[in-house]
C-alpha cells in the first residue's frame, strides 16, 4: 500500500512524516530530485502472538510506503506541483491540514487550495491525454473513443473547479483511465494536525468532520509537533508520555486504520516454522486471487485452502489440536477470505 502525504507549506506534513520513523521497522529512501520515501511495518498484535507460538525464522509484517512531497503553495510558486507527479500512482492521499495557528485562513480554505492545485495538475494530464488521442483519430479504436469519451467528462467536471471522484465513475470506467493515476480520483484521509491545546476539541476539527463526511473521505486527527517528540523517546518513555498525554493511538496508527478503511483492505496471514506473516488484499478477495499476492503459481494451481480464523487457532494453541477440534476449514476457489484468517493454500502447478 502507497500513502502520498501532501498538504501546504507549513501545514506540519513534513513533521507528520519524520514522526514515523519511529514505527518498529522502517526503510528510508532519500532522492534530492524526488520526494522523500519511508517504508513502515504495519504493527499487528496477532502477527507478534504467531511468532511467539511457531518461533519461526523469520517474521514478516505488511508494509506501507509514506511519500512525502514539497508543500503546495497558492498559485504554484512552490515546488509542491511538479512534485505531485511522482504521487500518481500512490493508493490513497493523506491531506494535512493546518488546525493549530488561530490566526490562519480556514481549514476548509486550505482544502480547497489545495484541491485546485490537484485539479490543475491533472487537468494538464487530461488534456495531453486527450491530444494524443485526437492524433490517433484517423486509426482510434473502439478503446481509445471509449476512453476519450470519459476523459471529456472529467475534463469539465475539473474545468467547472470539481474533483474527478465527484463525477461517479462506474468500476468499468475508472479501470479505463487507471493508467493515469488522477490525483482527483484518489481516495483522501484529511490529517487535522491540532494543537497541543487542542487535544480535547477543536471548532476546526468539527468543520473538517463534516466535511469529510459529506466527501466520504477519512479525517485522522493528530498533534504532529507531539508526535515528533514521541519519536525521540525510548518504548516505554513514549507509551508513558502518551498516556500521560491522554492520546490513545499513535498517528501511525490512526493512518493505518484509516487507510485499510477507506480502500476496503483487509490482512490475511501464513504461520510456520520457517516463517510467520501478514499479507494484504481488497476486503471481498476470493481465496485464488488472495493467493496471487503470495506467487502466482499459487493462484493458477490452486486447489483449495486449509483456513482457520486467528481466534479459533489462538483457542487451540497448535494446527494438530485444532484439526482434532474440527476448527481448520478446507475451502475452494469461492471462499472469500476474511480478516485474519491463517491460510495454507494447496496448489499444483
């Protein structure tokens, strides 16, 4: 899963971004012509429990990729734009919003801004599109008419200062234009980055909740200048600090239920002695497609899948009581995985 994190100069993105480096296992990747990369373990309470059973050789947890861009400025004067390239094919944008400077504009007037600039960038990317079509015109095909006919759509729903997603593309439609990774089409998570005066209301944050309810959008609200400093602290000093705080969940955690949410993504896991680990697929994945994420040998050979949920297999404590307890399932290719379920697929290939 990709996150872009994008917001406007001095918003706190950046400080948001640094604050994740504290999530047990992360990578970075540091370009001076692209933006910032990090790649964090997706902490999982019953991927921990699994290791602790099977004491396997390795452990391995989903992951996400935070991109962080150059903030945005009004009007583009910033580097912020030619930046928003590199977040096209990203699954989600995270949008931070400034909610702790009184003297600032609205929140919503940020979101706003910020949505023309998405707006103008791919509006841009529409229309180059739509060009090169029309030079095809002599040869286009049933395809690229079908195509050129949705991009005309979106390209007055942009022009008329609206966002792609707000048109109401079918499945069918927005699997045509895919490749271009519109920015307006992307599902967003709004981060309200408050105050730490704020922490048990804020008058901004009761806008933001509406208004990502009216958008079906996500709305994480965190104190971005605490996170940093809770990731400079030790485990057990940060937790203390937290608590201390009142603050329940960590940002990180926060983004990720947000995201698994608003994409409809769901974990499934693999336990053994040579490995434990958590995979992620669409919420609705029928069992060949689930096991396409581990090989695709695994999906065109697939026979069945042995499953247990983690709950009945933490109640029998090993596979050999829990086969004897009737609790592991074997399932064809209709089962539609769910959330948890320890999976060992049978395949021939």
């Amino acid at each position: 899963m990709k996150l872009g994190l994008i917001g406007l100069t001095g918003s706190g993105k950046t400080t948001l971004f640094n604050s994740l480096s504290a999530a047990m296992d992360h990578q970075e990747k540091k370009s001076s012509t692209k933006p910032n990369i990090k790649v964090v373990a997706v902490p999982d309470l019953r991927l921990e429990k699994l290791a602790q059973i099977f004491k396997p050789k390795k452990k391995t947890a989903a992951t996400i990729e935070f991109m962080d861009i150059a903030g945005l400025d009004p009007g583009g004067k910033g580097a912020g734009r030619q930046f928003l390239t590199h977040i096209r094919q990203v699954d989600a944008l995270v949008c931070v919003i400034r909610c702790f400077d009184r003297w600032a504009d609205s929140p919503l007037n940020d979101i706003e801004t910020i949505n023309l600039e998405l707006i103008v960038s791919d509006l841009e990317s529409v229309e180059k599109r739509l060009q090169s079509i029309q030079r095809q015109s002599r040869n286009t095909s049933v395809d690229l008419k079908q195509e050129a006919e949705i991009l005309e759509r979106i390209k007055a729903n942009l022009e008329d200062d609206q966002p792609a997603r707000t048109l109401g593309l079918n499945p069918e439609e927005a699997k045509i234009i895919k490749s271009m990774g519109l920015l307006t089409l992307k599902p967003v998570i709004y981060v309200a980055n408050i105050a730490e005066s704020d922490l048990e209301g804020s008058p901004d944050v009761n806008h933001l909740k509406e208004y990502a309810e009216q958008t079906n959008s996500e709305l994480v609200i965190i104190c971005a200048q605490i996170e940093e400093e809770l990731a400079l602290l030790s485990g057990e000093d940060r937790e203390e600090f937290r608590k201390d705080l009142g603050i329940q969940e960590s940002a990180l955690d926060k983004l990720i239920r947000s995201s698994y949410r608003i994409l409809g993504l769901i974990s499934f896991l693999t336990a053994g002695t040579d490995e434990v680990r958590a995979w992620t697929i669409k919420e609705g994945s029928p069992a060949p497609a689930a096991a396409s994420v581990i090989h695709s040998d695994i999906e065109r050979g697939f026979i069945r899948a042995e499953a247990i949920s983690y709950q009945d297999f933490i109640k029998a404590g090993s596979f050999a009581q829990a086969r004897e307890m009737g609790l592991i399932r074997s399932e064809g290719k209709q089962y539609i995985v769910k959330d948890g379920d320890i999976i060992d697929f049978r395949f021939n290939v």
